[in-house]
C-alpha cells in the first residue's frame, strides 16, 4: 500500500464525524476509528520491510521550483513515530466516546482529532523538509481548535491562543532554520541531508540554523524557557491532554531533534545548549509538579520534566544516548497516557481533579484505580516497572558525562530529577488512590465502562510486560528506531534487562527513592519555602509581552495609517518626485535634435484657454458647478488638441465622454454640498501648490525632452499588416479589436465591473442610513418643469438623427475614424437625452432591452467572437476578414472583428446606462415634489394618469 | 508646437495634483479628472506630435501619426471614464451615508473588544 495515504487519510476522514454524528455516538466514534485502524493496516503491511532495514518511500512532485515535494518515507523512526501516533490515536477515540458528554459535539471533536492525527503522522513520516514545515504548522492548528473545543471556557480560548502563538511562532523559526538547512545540504529531502551531517556541522551557518531549529523544537517540546504553554493547554478535554499533549504533539520536537541527530549532533554548541535546556526543564518540570493540586496539572508539569529528559539525553550526542532516548520515549508514551486517562477517569467519576479532596479511590474504583498505580510507579521509576529501566540507563549516560569539565554537574542534577519524579510520582498515587475513603466526593465514584478503562489497561501492559522482559517485548522496535535514530553508524553493544548489577545508576536510583520519600515528609515546610520564594507566572509575563507587542502595532499603525486621503496621495507624489528627480539630477541633460512643428494662431489661443480654465479651476475649486464647467471645457480643449495633432478617434472618444462625464457630475453634484469651504490655511496650500508646480514641472519637462528626440515606432507592423491582415484601414480601431484585442476584452470586462458595483453600492444605499439621509435631504427649486415642452421635442425629432450618427460611426468605425466605443457613447447621449427630457420611466418603459442585458451582451458577443477563431484552430480572437457583395449596396467587407466591436459597443451602452440611470434612481428618493409620469408636463388625454413610482427607472427593475 | 503642449501638460497635471490634496471628496474627483488630461495627452505625446497625418491607411501617404499610443490612449479615456464614475458613486455613497464629504479624516471609530484575561 502507498504509505501516502498515512496523512492523507486521517485528514480526509475528518469530514465524516461530522456527518455520521446524526446517526449517533457510536457510528461517529466508528466512522472516526475506522479510518485510524485503515492507517494501521498500511502501516502494519509496510513493517516487514521496514525491519527488514527498508526504507519505503513515495514522492510526489508539488512545487519543484522551490523545492517542496510531496515526498514521505518510512524508516525505523518514522514508523515508531506513526505507529505510536496511531495505536494511541485508537485507543483515545474508544477513549473520548464515553469521556465526552451528551452536550458535546462529538463530531466536530473527532474531525479535529483526525485532522490533528494525520497532521502529526504527516510530520513524522516527511521526507522533504519544508512538507515537514507544513503537517508541523497544523499541528499546531489543530492543536489549537482541540485546546479550544470548549469554546464557552475561557480558560480554553487562552491557553489555545497561547500554545498557538508559541508552537506558532516556533513553526516559523523551524521554517526558517530548515530552509537555511536545505541552502547548506543542498537538499530539502531528508534522505539526502542526513547523509550530509559532515558539510552541515562545518558550515558557518551550522550554529544560526541550528538555534533556529531549535527553537521550533524546544517551543514545541514545551522545554524551559518556553514550557509554560504546556500546563494552559491542559483546558483541553482530557482524551487531548492525553493524546497531544503527553503521547504526540509535544513529542514532535523531540522527534525532530531524533530525526535531524545525524546531520546535528555531536557537535560542542549542540551539546552545550541541547543538554542543558533538557537537563533545565527537567528540573523546573518535576519541581512545579510537586507542588501542584490538580491532577492535569501535576501530569502536565511532569510531562515537561520527562520532555526535558528525552532531550537531554538526545542533546549528549553519543549513540549510547538516543538509544536510552528512544527507549524512553517508548515507555513514556504507553504510562503518561494512561495516567492522562486515568485522571479522566477520576475526573468523571469523583467530579473534581484536586487531589487535597480526593483520596481512598482503590477502594471504590479497584480496577482504574491498580492500573494508574502501576502507571504511576512507572513514572516513579519503581522497579519491574518500564520507567525503572530507562531511567537506569539515563543515569548511567550521565554518569559518563562531564559538562563543561565538571563530572559532577550532570549525574548530581539527574539524580535531583528522578528524586523529584519520585516524589510527584508518589503524592500522586498516595493522595488520589489510597489512604481512607472519603465522603465527600462532589460525585460517589466507581469503576467506569469498559470503554474508559480498557484503554488504559491496553496501555498498562507494555508498562508491565517492558517492565520485565524488555529485550523480548521492546528489544527490536528499540533496536531499529535507534538505528534510525543515529543513521549509519553501528549501534553500541547494550542490552536491555531489569538487573545490571551494582552500578552507579543503581546507587544514583536508591539515593531518588529514599530522597523522594523524604521529601514527601518534609512537603509542609517545603512548600511553604516555596511560597515564600519569588515564583515568576509565566502567563502574566507572556500577556504583558503579548501587550506590548499590540500596543507597538497600534502605535506604528496610527502613525502610518492617518486614514487621510491627502496625506496618502502627498507621500505617493513627493516620492516620485524624489525618485525623478535623482534620476533627472545624475542623467545627462542635453538638448534635443528632432525639429519641432511650427507654432499657429489657433492652437496658441486653445493653449492660452487651456492654462486660464485650469488655472480658474485651482482658484475657483470652491464653487463646484463653476468648476464642473470649466473643467468641461478643458476637455473640449483636449479634444481639439487631438483633432489638431492627427487623431481623430481620441477627439471623438474625448468628446463623446465628456458630455457622459459632465452629466454624471451634475446628477452626483445634485446631492452633493454646492462648495467646498476653504478648510486649510495659507501654509498648507503653498505647500500644495509647490508639490503640484515640481510635479507639473517634471512632466512638462520629461514630456518636452521625450517629443524633441526622434525614435524608432514599434507600429511599423501595425501600419504595414492593418489593411492585409485586419482588413480594415484605421489602424486606430484595427489595434483596438484585432491586434490588441484581448486588451480590449479585458477593457470591456472592467467597464462591466466598474458598472455593477455602482449599481450595487447605490441599490444598498436605499436602506438605512443613506436613505434617511436622502429621504430628509432638501432639494432645490432651480427648474419649475419637470419635462420642458421644448426639450421633449426637441430630442424626440433628434433620436432617430442621433442613432443613425451611432450606427454610422459604428460602420465606418474600421475603415475611418469611428468603432464601437465612440458609437456606444454616442449612442448612450441619445438614449440619455430622452431620459432628460422625458423622464427615466417613460423611456425605460420604451427601451427593449435594458442596461444589464446590455452588459451581458457585449461581453458574452465579444467573447463568443474570440472563442470562434479557437474552431478554426487559431488562437483566441483571430479574427477574420472577407468581401461580401450585396445587391444595390454593391460589394462590403465583413470583419469577424465586426462582431467584436458589437460587443464593445453593447458593453459601453450599458455601463453608461446603468451607472445614470442608478444615481437617478438615487435622486428620485430625495424628489419632494411629485414627478408626473408621462413624457410631458400637460396632460394631454389622461388627467388621472398616475405619479411615477421614484423607484422604476432604466436599469433593472426593483 | 511641442513646448505648448508640453507646458500643457504640465499645468493639468499640476492643477490635477492641487486638486488631488484637498480634503473634500469633489475637487479630489474633480483633480482626478485633470490628472486623466494630463496624463492621457502625455501618453499620446510619447508617439511625437504629427499635424495630418491621421493613421488610417491611404493610397497617397506612407507617412503617419503613430497609431499605437492613440490606441492606448483611446482605452485610457473610456476606462478612466468608468473609474470615475466610480469614485463619484463611492464619493456619494459615502456622503449619504455618514453626512460628511471629508477625505482627510477617516470613519469613526467602532469600540474596541474587551480583552480577556485568565483568573488564576
């Protein structure tokens, strides 16, 4: 089987809880089971070949460029890690079906369970690194969403928001370190890098990288200075305490360490750093744990300590080392989990968690109650026990190593660990279980369904089983993870067994028994020397940082984002300024040598009224219909300048589109304040007036320099294929719907867009604000009729005129100034002088197709045309040519690029349209007086005829 | 000829960027507008200036006006048409909604969430 699947099918099976929860409890549980023993089973059918010391690979290719493959690989690592992840990952789902109460919803747990599940399979099977970055990064997602499954909690939605901002950020120190790992190896598959640890450790980023990765795994791993997420997370349900945070998740970093141990270790700086944290939280850990009163948060802080353990002993990078590691992963794994589910246990039976009110459970609840003993005198590291052997070995590790020149540091500061352990160990078990029996549990307990108890004694036998036979039963899962573990080298003779005879770790044991116990009897006075001293809480720490972290956004966010469109516009303009004006200071600055055109009367007087309309317009800005005016008339001077220098489509366009633009700014100024008041002092608008004058200066200048040099045009070829290959002589409107012709749909697409949201954003404002803003607005008495007899018709005589100017304008459009754009605009002022005249309503009534159908239209015509050329085999918006001959007509050419500029010509219609006729339909709510409803203000024939509805105009219907 | 419009040029956009920095949302539409002069006749400008020379093809001439800014310039004017139209809606949604017209001040400010602390 493709072991692809191992991530792949935990992640997709998240779905069906959800859905199988309306079926019941059981079927959800089922549906998410099912999944989970279909991952062991492949898993299970890759295990020959794995301990045949195979490894089994599966690569996909994602994003080669960057070196991201969907590439996976199992070997002795990779499967301990899966198969732990896994079985555990059963065992939880048995486990939460009857944890989790009615009023839970299961099926949302289990998909988060399983999303979790095959994210954490997907880190430890990764091949390629930067996959590994991201199945780590959901991890912690997940981790999130399951720390927070009780969202009315709050203590739930702080400690998720804490894991994730420290597993998190961790996740993006990892991506960075690995990424420089992958520059120094040359590789992002791991097969490769591990093979490389020689180049990796001499290279001059080896220590950068490796604080980075290191930082991802210690933030994950919960070690000291970051393990204070650990014990918030323990909000979370207890079947994820029990899972994530004791059996997986918080491994992941220790896993990655394990995982990257032949290509990092051994070297000083790794030693030094990784041994010392581990030793370090492993102390911290076991001490708070003591002391604790809640049961998850007595296993919490003992799992950091155990945490702390596993990477010491990765961190002393002897070979001898990640086997004791290895081994203790194993062992810690199978009797924290239980622990976990035990604390559930008692959790649901008794009510409380606190161990000062509970007590005497081995004799209401026997069965639960022996099993968490056994897997609690494991974690003392009692002999017969599993914790016994491989804390044995830890201490004898350590007794060989010297830290710093000093033998003595490391086995001393051991021995105070497992001292503590024991201690926690025992408080656990002697205050929860034994002792007399009490009567006043806030439940009455007893043994709980099977269901809550056999996972925990599935886990207990190994505890047991490790315990005394641990070369039989633990021996060659060991042997082979170690050897994965420590890649290539041969394994160092040791051999698993309960008695190694008097040796120092034996010694080293005795002494954390007896001192564990001793401690235990001083634990008033202890305790009340540990209140006594100055405790630093974490969580108040990380709020204060996490504080200030926002308060530095919102300062740099107030200070950049004034929100003032000025200020915005101002930084934009002296930035280019800035910009070219460097570049205009460190250019050369000679004289061009294209002879300029002759000067004549006629342009010198549209110049002279250009600059004193614009100046007139910057002078008189406050009065806004004069300004609206005047800037009319520069476009029409913009206009004859186009006409002057040999362009006769960009008059016709420039014109055509500021009559649209000036009645569209008289709608808009109808519901707009009239003035502008004058707002900024004399200051402020010199200094305006001095980054307008440089800007206007650099252009004048930039443009003049460009006009007086000669060049080499790229439209050669347009000129010269116009007529042969588009089959029309305005090369203008040739460009327009042939060469260019994708720009243009495009063009017209926008036209489009820009059309509907200004339908949208004013058919919303007829509700709410706006539209008791309109609805009191006051409006002026400037016209006494409402259709003026003579304006009425005067457009009706001149319709049929104007729309015979469109279709000519359209029809020659190809050949001679023209095409679909001019003719859509001239044809759209013929359409909007009758709405002028005499009324939206009346001439919505007579237009046959409206404004959005129009849209539609041209953009589907447009489109179709292009799709056409593909029939032929050519690429989209080919178009064609031929001659048609008609009778009377005589011959014409008919260009597919017709059909096309039809489109153009629909598409500009109806933005036009729609755009006037929606902000008239906006006027019509502020109208005060009543509107009669025919084309004329005298009635004719119907006196009765009824008031328009403001609401019915052009565009759609309401 | 070409220092006319070039110092034309320069005074649209010079009045289209006065315009631009005032703190009202109609001479900021109204400087856009200038600024699309301006700009639009720049664009046009980089083909050379040509006196009757229109780029449609005769038997009688090989000499033309470049067509391919014209036909740049062409779209210029309908998109920044259908831009404006734009703005001046958003200009007056704005205006019905909140009353004001101002550009330089930004929308009021919604209360801030109640941060939650843990009690522990």
């Amino acid at each position: 089987m493709n072991i692809v699947l191992l991530p792949i099918l935990p992640l997709l099976a998240a779905i069906f809880p959800p859905l199988a929860i309306r079926s019941g409890r059981s079927l959800c549980a089922v549906s998410a089971a099912i999944f989970t023993v279909a991952a062991l089973l492949i898993l299970a059918a890759a295990a020959p070949a794995i301990y045949r010391g195979e490894l089994v690979q599966a690569t996909y290719e994602w994003l080669p460029q960057f070196g991201l493959s969907f590439s996976v690989f199992l070997d002795g690592l990779g499967f301990f890690f899966a198969a732990m992840i896994l079985g555990i990952g059963l065992l939880i789902i048995i486990y939460s079906r009857y944890y989790l109460s009615e009023k839970d919803p299961m099926g949302r747990f289990y998909a988060y369970l399983l999303l979790f599940q095959g994210a954490m399979v997907g880190v430890v099977i990764s091949n390629n690194i930067l996959l590994l970055v991201v199945f780590w990064e959901l991890t912690s997602l997940s981790s999130f969403l399951l720390i927070g499954y009780w969202r009315a909690l709050p203590e739930g939605r702080q400690g998720a928001r804490m894991a994730l901002v420290v597993t998190g950020g961790g996740g993006l120190l990892l991506l960075a370190g690995l990424l420089l790992l992958g520059q120094i190896a040359g590789s992002y598959e791991l097969t490769e890098i591990l093979q490389r640890g020689d180049v990796i450790k001499a290279s001059p980023l080896y220590l950068p990288m490796l604080l980075l990765v290191l930082g991802g795994a210690f933030t994950k791993s919960a070690q000291f200075p970051f393990h204070f997420w650990l014990p918030h997370a323990m909000a979370a349900p207890t079947p994820v305490s029990a899972y994530l945070h004791s059996a997986t998740m918080v491994k992941a970093g220790v896993f990655l360490m394990a995982r990257l141990w032949p290509a990092l270790a051994g070297t000083e700086a790794w030693f030094l750093i990784v041994s010392m944290t581990g030793l370090i939280t492993m102390l911290i850990g076991a001490w708070i744990a003591l002391f604790k009163d809640d049961l998850k948060a007595i296993l919490a802080y003992s799992t950091v300590s155990h945490l702390g353990l596993m990477t010491m002993l990765l961190g002393l990078g002897t070979p001898m080392a990640a086997v004791v590691a290895v081994f203790h992963i194993l062992n810690h794994a199978t009797f924290k989990a239980a622990l976990f589910m035990s604390a559930g246990i008692v959790d649901h039976e008794a009510g409380t968690r606190d161990v000062r009110r509970l007590g005497g459970l081995l004799h209401l609840m026997p069965i639960s109650a022996t099993l968490a003993l056994i897997a609690a005198g494991s974690m003392a590291g009692l002999p017969l026990l599993n914790g016994f052997l491989s804390k044995e070995m830890m201490l004898e590790e350590v007794v060989h190593t010297p830290y710093a020149g000093n033998p003595w540091i490391m086995p001393t500061l051991a021995t105070v660990g497992a001292l503590l352990s024991v201690a926690y160990s025992v408080r656990l078990a002697i205050a929860t279980y034994l002792g007399p029996v009490r009567t006043d549990y806030p439940h009455h307990p007893h043994d709980p369904p099977l269901g809550l108890w056999l996972p925990v004694a599935t886990l207990v036998v190994p505890v047991i089983a490790i315990g005394l036979l641990p070369a039989v039963i633990a021996g060659p899962v060991v042997e082979r993870t170690a050897l994965a573990v420590i890649g290539g080298q041969a394994l160092p003779s040791y051999y698993l067994a309960l008695w190694h005879g008097f040796t120092p770790a034996l010694m080293m044991s005795v002494v954390a028994l007896a001192g564990g116990a001793a401690l235990l009897m001083a634990y008033k006075p202890l305790d009340r020397l540990r209140l006594a001293m100055p405790r630093p809480e974490a969580k108040r720490i990380f709020d204060r940082v996490l504080d200030s972290a926002a308060r530095g956004a919102r300062i740099v966010v107030a200070a950049l984002h004034t929100e003032s469109l000025p200020r915005y516009f101002a930084t934009i303009i002296v930035a280019l300024i800035i910009v070219g004006g460097a570049g205009f200071m460190t250019g050369t600055h000679a004289a061009g040598t294209r002879a300029p055109l002759p000067v004549n009367g006629p342009a010198l007087v549209i110049w002279a009224t250009l600059l004193a309309t614009s100046v007139a317009v910057v002078v008189l800005h406050p009065n806004r219909l004069l300004t609206l005016l005047l800037t009319s008339l520069v476009g029409l001077g913009v206009s004859i300048a186009f006409i002057q220098f040999s362009a006769p489509d960009l008059a016709l366009t420039q014109i055509s589109v500021e009559v649209v633009m000036t009645i569209l700014l008289l709608l808009a100024l109808n519901l707009l304040p009239r003035t502008t008041p004058r707002e900024t002092g004399w200051l402020r608008r010199a200094w305006d007036g001095v980054i307008a004058s440089v800007a206007g200066l650099g252009l004048a200048g930039l443009a003049y320099a460009v006009m007086t040099r000669d060049f080499q045009p790229i439209s050669e070829y347009h000129l010269a294929q116009s007529k042969p290959g588009g089959g029309g002589t305005n090369v203008v409107n040739v460009i327009l719907v042939d060469f260019r012709g994708f720009d243009t749909f495009g063009e017209i697409i926008v036209l489009c867009i820009a059309a509907l949201a200004i339908y949208a954003l004013l058919d919303s404002s007829l509700r709410g604000a706006a539209a008791r803003r309109l609805a009191s607005m006051r409006q002026g008495e400037e016209a006494a009729d409402a259709h003026p007899l003579m304006l009425v018709v005067v457009t009706r005589v001149l319709l049929p005129l104007a729309l015979t100017v469109g279709a000519f304008i359209f029809l020659r459009g190809h050949n001679q100034p023209g095409g679909g754009f001019v003719a859509g605009l001239v044809v759209a002022i013929a359409l909007l002088m009758q709405a002028m005249a005499s009324g939206y309503v009346w001439t919505a009534e007579r237009l046959r197709l409206n404004a959005h159908t129009m849209l539609g239209l041209g953009v589907l015509l447009a489109g179709l045309t292009g799709l056409g050329s593909l029939l032929f085999g050519r690429p989209f918006l080919t178009s064609t040519f031929g001659y048609v001959h008609l009778p009377v007509i005589g011959e014409f050419e008919l260009a597919s690029a017709m059909a096309f500029d039809t489109g153009v010509f629909f598409a500009v219609v109806g933005t036009v349209l729609l755009s006037l006729a929606q902000i008239a339909r906006v006027e019509a709510r502020a109208e005060r007086k009543p509107v009669p409803a025919g084309p004329s203000d005298i009635q004719l024939r119907h006196p009765a005829a009824a008031v328009a509805p403001p609401a019915t105009v052009l565009g759609k219907e309401p | 000829m070409e220092i006319l419009v070039a110092s034309a040029i320069g005074v649209l956009s010079a009045a289209g960027i006065y315009l631009i920095l005032r703190g009202r949302s109609f001479p900021v539409i109204i400087g856009m507008t200038f600024l699309s002069y301006g700009v639009n006749v720049f664009l046009f400008a980089m083909g050379r200036l040509a006196v009757d020379r229109p780029p449609i093809i005769a038997s009688d001439t090989t000499v033309y006006a470049d067509p391919l800014p014209q036909a740049l310039v062409l779209t210029a004017i309908v998109i920044s048409f259908g831009m404006t139209a734009l703005i001046v809606v958003l200009a007056l949604r704005g205006f019905l909604e909140t009353g004001s017209d101002r550009v330089d001040e930004g929308i009021p400010k919604l209360p801030e969430p109640v941060d939650e602390r843990l009690t522990s």
